[in-house]
C-alpha cells in the first residue's frame, strides 16, 4: 500500500503526460515501457525531496531502465548536483555500469561537472 505521500508523487508523474512517463504509475516500483520507475523521472526533474519520501517507502534505488540508466546515471547526465548528492546518501550503487558500460564515476567525468565528480569519487 502507498503511503498518501507516495500516491502524490504518482499522480504527479502520471499527469505530466508524455511518452516517457506513459505507465501506470500506481505501485511505487511500477515502470513504463523503457524500464524506469518513478526514481527515474525525479532524478531528471531534480526533485531530491521527492526521492527522499520513494526511497523511504521501498522504490528499487539501483533500478535500471533504458540504456541500462539507473537513477544516479539519469542525475549525473543532467547535472543535477543535489540529487546526485541525495541518491548517495540513500545508497545508491556507483558500480552498477549503463549498457555503454560506464559506472558513474566514468559517466560522471564524461560529462565534467567537477561537483558531481567529487561526490562520486567520495561515496
């Protein structure tokens, strides 16, 4: 059962429409067609708080979904500092490798946003 923060969360990203987060977002680990869960979408959008409350409720932190992107590779591609800082915090996993066969340390410096490449080298 989703806690009311959660099903928040879900009609948020179901109402923004779009083909990227076409789905069925009713289950906290429910993902669209390429794969991604919710986490996914908060990693791009930068909504580190929002990622907070999913993670505490049980999301698949580590989920990969297209390109073999996890959350923490779709926040270290957009630059988002502050949700790159929060998925470490929460755990996530800096070796898992995207279908490229980077980890995040390698996608990190590809991209050269230096703040991101310091907080990966430090989790």
């Amino acid at each position: 059962m989703n806690s009311p923060e959660v099903k928040k969360i879900l009609a948020e990203l179901e109402a923004s429409g779009g083909f990227f987060t076409e789905g069925n977002y009713r289950d906290i680990n429910q993902c669209n067609a390429l794969g991604e869960n919710a986490l996914h979408f908060m990693a791009v959008w930068n909504k580190p708080d929002y990622a907070k409350v999913l993670a505490s409720n049980g999301i698949d932190i580590d989920k990969r979904g297209e390109h073999g992107y996890t959350p923490l590779h779709e926040a270290i591609e957009q630059g988002h500092t502050e949700m790159v800082d929060c998925l470490l915090s929460l755990g996530a996993d800096v070796e898992i490798k995207n279908d490229d066969g980077l980890n995040c340390m390698e996608l990190a410096e590809l991209w050269g946003n230096q703040a991101i490449v310091q907080l990966v080298r430090g989790a």
